[in-house]
C-alpha cells in the first residue's frame, strides 16, 4: 500500500468508526429511552395500588359513607354551592364550576364525600345555593335521616329546582 494510499484509508476508517460508535450510542440511548417508560409505568401501576390501600385503611368497608350529588333531568337551575353536615359537623362543602354544572347537566354524578360514620342512625343536613333559570336566587335547605350498617353505605342527593322535594335522598 502506497503512502497516499494510506492516508486516504486512515480517514476513512475513522469516519467508519465512528458513525458505528454513533448508532451504538442511538441504541443504548433508545434502550434507556425504554427501560425509563417501563419504570414509569410500574411507578404508576404501584401508587395506584397505593391509592387503594391507603383508600381502605382510612375508609374501612364497616364504617364507609359515600355521598354522591345529581341534578335531575333537564335541570336548568345554576347550582354554585353544596354544603352538607353529617350530626351536626360539616363534612362537605363544594363550589361549582361551569365545567361541573355542565357535567351534572349532562347527567354526571359527583362523588362530594367519602368518610367514616359509626353503625346505627345519622342526621343528614344539605344546603344547596344557586339560580333559577330566571335569574331568582335559589336557596334550600333539607333534613334527612339514614341509618347506617355494618357495611358501606352510598348515598345519593338529587337537586331540583322545583317540585315539593327540591333535594332527594336515595339510599344504597
């Protein structure tokens, strides 16, 4: 191999070299890409599972009461707050946003409170604030009694701006 010849192949070689180095770089560079999107989904995988448990430990299945809020159908009334005591201590209070009206127009439930009551009766106090469709303030008040087992206890509210029981109380 003559001299020239040798300095046209070292250049050549290197050139070679290193774009092999740089797709080497590309793999181990899409290889951690990887590995980085599986420990994020096992990250959320395991604090969902965390949610859960932390769900049951704080609301055991014996003592739970879930509350759940709906307008009823067609409802217009413009629903701004929920405020609602369980024997005497307030437990929920919730403003509403145009995004949450809509979806409780749409039929949408709000989940307003998850918490813990002992077995055996309880007094249940709503009071609901908005505006009629004629823009006439809108305020109600309504007392309720539920009795509470030894198991979950679901309870739902539905608002209405007319008719004689303008909030509803269903019980699961």
């Amino acid at each position: 191999m003559t001299f020239a010849a040798a300095l046209f192949a070292v250049p050549l070689c290197v050139g070679t070299a290193y774009a092999w180095g740089q797709q080497d770089d590309r793999k181990q560079m899409k290889g951690l890409d990887e590995q980085v999107q599986e420990v994020k989904s096992e990250v959320l995988d395991i604090a969902q599972e965390l949610n859960r448990l932390e769900e049951k430990l704080l609301f055991p299945s014996g003592t739970q009461v879930t509350l759940f809020v709906a307008l009823t159908q067609g409802e217009q009334m413009r629903l701004d707050a929920v405020r609602v005591q369980i024997d005497g201590q307030l437990v929920a209070h919730h403003i509403y946003s145009a995004k949450e009206l809509e979806a409780l127009r749409k039929g949408g439930v709000q989940r307003l409170y998850v918490g813990n009551v002992a077995t055996g009766e309880h007094k249940l106090e709503v009071l609901v604030d908005g505006k009629l469709a004629g823009g006439a303030d809108f305020t109600r008040t309504e007392r309720f009694t539920f009795r509470k087992e030894v198991k979950p206890k679901l309870v739902s509210l539905t608002l209405a701006s007319s008719g004689n029981a303008p909030i509803a109380l269903g019980e699961w």
